[in-house]
C-alpha cells in the first residue's frame, strides 16, 4: 500500500510541475510566442474558430500554353479576397471581379494569345492577417485559329423548321471540345441534339418542329479554347432568334396542288407544277432559304449544260427550297399546265399572284413537304434537308 502512495505522490508532482510550466508559458513575452497574437489585459483570447485565409489560384504558377478562353479564379477559404491584380507583361492591368460574398475573384476581360501575365491575389483570413499569393503564367500560341459563322444571324424571325447552324472555317478534330462551347436556351425548353455535316459544319435541332414563338439563345464560347490539332477560336458569338408562325406547304405532285396552312390552318390551295419526269422533284422536307424578287435562274450553276437541256431563264418572286436550284417562283408560261401535269426542270411552279402570295409569307425556315412527285428522296446535305435523317440516327451525332 505504501508503495502505491508513493507513486501516485509523484505523478502529483510532475502534474504540478506541468501546471507550472503552462502558467510560466502563458505568461511569457512575445519572443516565447512566435507567430501568434498577443493577448491584451481585459481580454479574452482569440476565437478557436479564428484561422489564417487559404488562397488558391489557377492557373498554377510557371503554367504554360494555358488557353486564355479559360477564366482565371482565385479562390479564398477562411476568410476573404481584399485585392487581386492581373497584369500582362506590359504592366496592363486585366478586369475582373470579385464575387459579393467575397470569395471568389475572376477576370472579366479575355487574355491574349501568346502573352505573359502575372496574378497576384491578396486575402485576410478570419483571424484578421492578410496574406499574397502570386502566380505567373503564358497563355498559348495557336498553330491557327478558326471563326464561326451561324445561321440564323441575330435578332431574326425564322420558321419551325429552321436548323442551328454552325460553320467553322477549319478542320474541327475535337467535335465533343467544339459542341461543349455551344450553349443553346430556349423558352419553352426544348431538347435538341448536334449533328455532323462534315469536318466543318454542325447543326442542331429538336427532335420535332419548333413550336411557334420559342425563343432561341445561342452563346458560342469558342475564343481562346482548343478544338484539336492546335486550332483555337477565333471568337465568341451570339445570337437570339425566335420562331415565327408555323407555315407549312404541303405539295403533291399527283394533284399538282401546294395547300398552306399557317399554324394548322388552310391559308391557300395553289395549282403547280413540278418537275418533269426527266427533272423530278426530290421528295421529303425542305426548309425556305431566301427569296429573290427577280432572279435569272440558270442550269450551269448546279451542272445541267445548256445542250443538255439547261436554260437560262428570268424568273419573278423565286423562294429557294434547296441548294440544288429547287424554288416556288412565278410561271406565267406553265399556267395550263399547272395543277394539271409537272413540266418543270424541278421547281415548283406557281401562277404570278400565287408566287407573289408565297413570296411575301415566306420566311427563312418556312417547312415545304413534297410528296408524290416520282422524284429520289431529298439529301440531307441540299440546303437545310436535316428534317430527312431519322432522330435516332441524328441525334447520334455522326461525329
């Protein structure tokens, strides 16, 4: 028993000393206490919860070939962003912001091409101390870089059947990179899928017609980011466009009449003609692509020579279907024959008033649907005939 009362004697004793030695260290100068706040008289210490600010920031320092389509991001946690500037290597300051909480800042204005910036973030934890971190870094040189056009332009009315259309003026190898940078809204909202034309051209469309009245916003981010094999964009575009009435001309060739209805209702009942049994009309859905008040419409532009049954012909309120030389335009000289027999070299013949009709309703994206002509089934590739693949093969991508 005595030997048990003099061990637990001496762990008394050490707890003593410990107890000592705390008191002797809280009590201590600052010298003693490195690197924390010093405590005034009448005081409580600082909160557990009080810690230094952790700032990160990217691109990593030394970084090279960083695309400057990428947004620069300095973050804080434990406290807050105070100051942040990002220089080029001319002393240029570059625009950014910093969120309203605090946290996080990132720039506003794009970087160059080929330019040396340095960042340089400061932020003052919850402890109150502030810190900087800084980081340098080289945006990339582009073996090339490549603009992109779109189809419909900004601030258009177009018809439902209007496809989205992107065309790049190089090769894109990297076609998931490319669709990424395509952010497409729509109100109502409206599921759609890209697809393929070539190494170029991209569209992209819902599964059915546009409802009339949907609203369409394009942002294509495409600067300063990579689309494969060292292209880079050019530059960002972006585009608002709305669907207009619905109209769709419905044209049988074997009654040789075009019935338009104009959000579901018959407009007009129209006699044509179409093409004759040696220029068949092309069947399936075609989209209005312009129109011409006055146009000379001539066989050698899509291959057909003159001695070969060509012409060259000045017609009246012409409103092209496809590529190919198809259009509704002014016949007066097929008049006997229209809604009778097709004569045409492949036009959709109508009489003058009935052409002028359709040429002043018309809009880019307007629906034609040819049937019964006799004629092979219409390219995908002849103008906007992306209506003729089948959504299960379109929406794929044919990347």
């Amino acid at each position: 028993m005595s030997g048990r009362r003099g061990m637990r004697g001496a762990w008394g004793a050490v707890a003593l000393g410990l107890v000592t030695a705390l008191v002797t260290a809280c009590s201590s100068g600052a010298a003693d206490n490195a690197g924390s706040e010093p405590t005034v008289a009448g005081e409580t210490a600082a909160s557990p919860e009080s810690k230094p600010v952790s700032l990160s920031v990217g691109p990593a320092d030394a970084a090279v070939d960083v695309q400057p389509g990428i947004p620069v991001v300095a973050t804080a946690t434990d406290g807050k962003i105070t100051q942040v500037t990002l220089t080029n290597a001319d002393g240029k300051a570059v625009a950014g912001a910093v969120g309203p909480d605090g946290l996080q800042w990132t720039n506003t204005e794009p970087l160059g091409y080929g330019k040396a910036y340095t960042l340089a973030v400061t932020g003052q934890g919850t402890d109150g101390k502030q810190i900087t971190r800084t980081s340098s870094f080289t945006t990339v040189t582009p073996r090339t870089q490549t603009f992109l056009s779109m189809n419909p332009m900004d601030g258009t009315t177009v018809g439902i059947g209007q496809p989205l259309a992107f065309y790049f003026d190089e090769p894109i190898t990297d076609r998931a990179a490319a669709e990424a940078m395509i952010s497409i809204s729509t109100e109502p909202k409206v599921d759609g899928a890209f697809y393929w034309f070539d190494e170029k051209e991209v569209h992209w469309r819902p599964q059915n017609f546009w409802a009339a009245g949907t609203k369409i916003t394009v942002d294509a981010k495409v600067y300063g980011k990579h689309l494969g094999n060292g292209v880079y964009g050019q530059e960002d575009r972006h585009v608002t466009t709305t669907i207009g009435d619905a109209v769709v001309h419905e044209a049988d060739g074997q009654t040789h009449q075009v019935t338009t209805k104009i959000n579901g209702q018959v407009a007009r009942t129209m006699p044509t003609s179409m093409g004759n049994a040696a220029n068949t009309t092309p069947t399936g859905t075609y989209v209005l692509m312009e129109k011409h008040d006055h146009m000379v419409m001539d066989s050698r532009t899509y291959g057909l020579a003159l001695d070969a049954g060509g012409y060259v012909t000045p017609v009246d309120w012409a409103t092209r279907m496809s590529n190919s030389g198809i259009f509704f335009h002014s016949a007066p000289w097929s008049i006997g024959d229209q809604g009778n027999r097709n004569v045409s070299h492949g036009c959709l013949n109508l009489s003058p008033e009935n052409a002028k009709w359709v040429f002043d309703l018309s809009k880019p994206g307007d629906v034609v649907i040819v049937t019964n002509s006799g004629g092979p089934a219409l390219e995908a590739w002849d103008g906007f005939g992306d209506w003729q693949i089948p959504w299960d093969v379109w929406s794929k991508g044919n990347r």
